[in-house]
C-alpha cells in the first residue's frame, strides 16, 4: 500500500484527462458512450495543437451541451443541419478544420438530406456520427438505426419491418458517394477498441489537410437509459447484436472520385 | 528485474459509477465501492492496489475521464 501512494507524483502520470475538455461535469447518464467519443475528440485535437483552430458543429439530440465540454470554438445547428452549417463555415474557412457531432436521429433522421448531399459535394470536412439505434434525448424513440425486433419506447413490440421498414445503414451508404474519401465503423467498447477509434478520428481530420473529401466515422454506441440495459451489459448488447448488422470496420480508405472521370459523359 | 507498477486516482465526486472501468481491468484492480458519493453514486475504487500496472485501459474507457493513471519502475 505504501507503493501504491508513493508512486502518485507528476513525472509518473500516463494518461489524464485531455486539456481541451472542460472542468464541467458531463451530463450524459452513467457508462454512455458519448463521453467516450468527446474525450477522443479532445484527445486528437489536444495532439495535432489545433485548438484554436478547429470548429465543431453540434448538433440537437444528447450531444447538444457538446460546447460544454470541448473548450474550442462550436457552432449549435438546427436538428440534422450540421452538414450544412460545416459546409459553409469550411467554405468560408477553408484553414479551420470542421467538424459534425451528431447521433442518428440527427443525422440518418430529420438530416437524411443534408449529410447525403455533403458527403456527395465532397466537402472537406469531418463527420463523427454516433448511432446508439435510438433517440437518446428524447426519452427512447425508435430511429432509422433501430434493429429489427428492438424495442423502444416508440416500438414496444420490436421494430416491425411491415409496420417500421428497414433499418438504415448511413455508412455504407456514404460510402459508395463519390465525395467521401475515408469512411469507416469503430466503437468505444474496450480499451483496445478506443485506441482504434482515436486513430480513425486523428485520420479524418489530417484527411482536412489533404483535401481529399469528407471522412465520415460511425461510432457503433450504447444508450443505457434509453435501451433500459445497464452500461457494461449494454456494451455487451451491443457487441452480441448491434455488431451483426453494423459490420464495424473501414468501408472506404481512398480520395474522393477524380472530377476528369465525371467530364467525359458530355464530351 | 525492474517490476511495472501502475496505480490510479479517481476524482470520486466526478465519478458515475457505471463500472465499465471495472470490466476494463485486465488485473481486476477495480471495484464499485458500497459506500456513495454525494450525488448518490457506487464510485470506482482500487479494491487490489498492489495489482496495478497502469496500462490506463480503465482511464480510456472512462467516459467522464476522471481517472488519471500513474506508472513506474521499481
Ligand atoms: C426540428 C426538431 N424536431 C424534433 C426535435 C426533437 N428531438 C430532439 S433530440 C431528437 C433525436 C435525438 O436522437 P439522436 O440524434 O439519435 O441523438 P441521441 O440523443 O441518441 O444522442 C429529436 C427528435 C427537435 N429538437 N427539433
Ligand atoms: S439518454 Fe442515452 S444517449 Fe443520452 S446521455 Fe443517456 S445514455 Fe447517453
Ligand atoms: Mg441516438
């Protein structure tokens, strides 16, 4: 026991809190993934020293307080418009790194349109998409991501194909868009898993500097309250049936299509 | 030989009490305490100190990043 207090001194410490998150405590519920993600984002940007040069656009859903806790300069978009609201800001700030904060209600929902049409204009910018399968906010709502036979406060009988349709894959379907150039599914789940998700994350935004097309990361996650599955059980959800569906992985590591292959139709 | 050892500080105030922390541990270093905090939270403690390696698995999965880890040589 004597070891374990002598050795808590400054020059021992690995791994502490990221300068650029906040003091405020977090609002999410107990073991929710998006805290996760926030301190990998904080992380990456706290590595690459851009600070003072990165915008965040946040979007309407849990994540709304992000500007709470990532102390850089952020924007608030109406629900599922922050697509549209990074498109302008990078258009105009070409030197700032852009990036969307969103969940999938936001972004495979009410924003279907903006982040397909970005994606497809290539914009140069980031998309970190966090798809629990609900809507968290709003108290459990069933969303475009819901698995088939999952319950929601919205579905209490299970997702029902006939009654609900299909649940949507936003990732592969950016993916096959000519505009994006990297587009991958990661997790927060493990340690191991964590350390692979900042590095998709540190990708997408030197992929800014490149110029190269929108990087877009899925962030396969929990919701515990809205799922009613305490925090590690619901990893393990996850992981036993959100997996299955949501194939985690890289769809796309390239540069956006090359403009020439699209000229030649009408010459 | 030189031996690995780690330890931890969880701000207890700050902590939730989800356990994932508790199931990171490749060592089984951590439990949730019985005892709350003044929000009415089990927080996580170091229940086998000595076990410690301070590979930070617990302070990467910690979604309130409020466990800070320390390492040395002894
Ligand atoms: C225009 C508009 N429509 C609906 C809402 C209600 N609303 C708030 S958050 C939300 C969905 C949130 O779900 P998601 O984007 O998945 O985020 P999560 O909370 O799960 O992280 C909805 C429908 C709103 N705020 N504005
Ligand atoms: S409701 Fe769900 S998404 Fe929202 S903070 Fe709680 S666990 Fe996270
Ligand atoms: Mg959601």
């Amino acid at each position: 026991m004597a070891e374990t207090i002598d050795i808590i001194k400054d020059e021992n410490i690995v791994y502490q809190k990221s300068k650029v998150l906040t003091d405020n405590v977090m609002h999410y519920c107990p073991g929710c993934s998006h805290g996760v993600v926030h301190k990998l984002i904080a992380e990456v940007i706290e590595e690459m020293g851009i600070q003072e040069n990165v915008i965040g656009v946040s979007p309407v859903g849990c994540s709304v307080f992000a500007y709470n806790y990532l102390d850089i300069d952020w924007q608030e978009a109406a629900h599922g418009r922050a697509p549209a609201l990074a498109t302008a800001t990078k258009r105009l700030m070409p030197d700032k790194y852009v990036f969307t904060y969103q969940g999938d209600g936001d972004l495979a929902s009410i924003g279907a349109a903006e982040i397909l049409h970005a994606c497809n204009r290539g914009e140069n910018i980031t998309v970190i998409f966090i798809n629990n399968a609900i809507y968290g906010m709003t108290g459990g709502q069933m969303a475009p991501t819901t698995l088939v036979g999952m319950k929601t406060a919205t579905s209490p009988y299970g997702r029902d194909i006939d009654l609900h349709g299909y649940p949507l894959k936003m990732t592969e379907i950016v993916a096959q868009l000519p505009g994006t150039c990297y587009v991958t599914r990661q997790s927060v789940h493990t340690a191991a898993t964590v350390r692979k998700c900042k590095k998709a994350i540190r990708k997408a935004f030197e992929n800014q500097e490149k110029k190269i097309g929108t990087s877009f990361i899925e962030v396969t996650s929990t919701c515990n309250s809205g799922w009613k599955i305490p925090p590690v059980e619901a990893n393990k959800w996850m992981v036993d049936h959100m997996f299955k569906f949501f194939e985690q992985g890289d769809l796309k590591d390239a540069e956006r299509d090359n403009p020439d292959d699209y000229k030649k139709y009408i010459e | 030989m030189a031996k690995i050892k780690g330890s931890i500080v969880v701000d207890k105030e700050k902590c939730k009490g989800c356990g994932l922390c508790v199931v990171a541990c490749p060592q089984d270093v951590i439990a949730l305490a019985k005892e709350v905090n003044s929000k009415g939270y089990n927080f996580a403690y170091m229940v086998k100190p000595d076990a410690c390696i301070g590979c930070a698995n617990c302070a990467e999965v910690c979604p309130d990043s409020i466990i800070t880890v320390y390492r040395t040589k002894i």
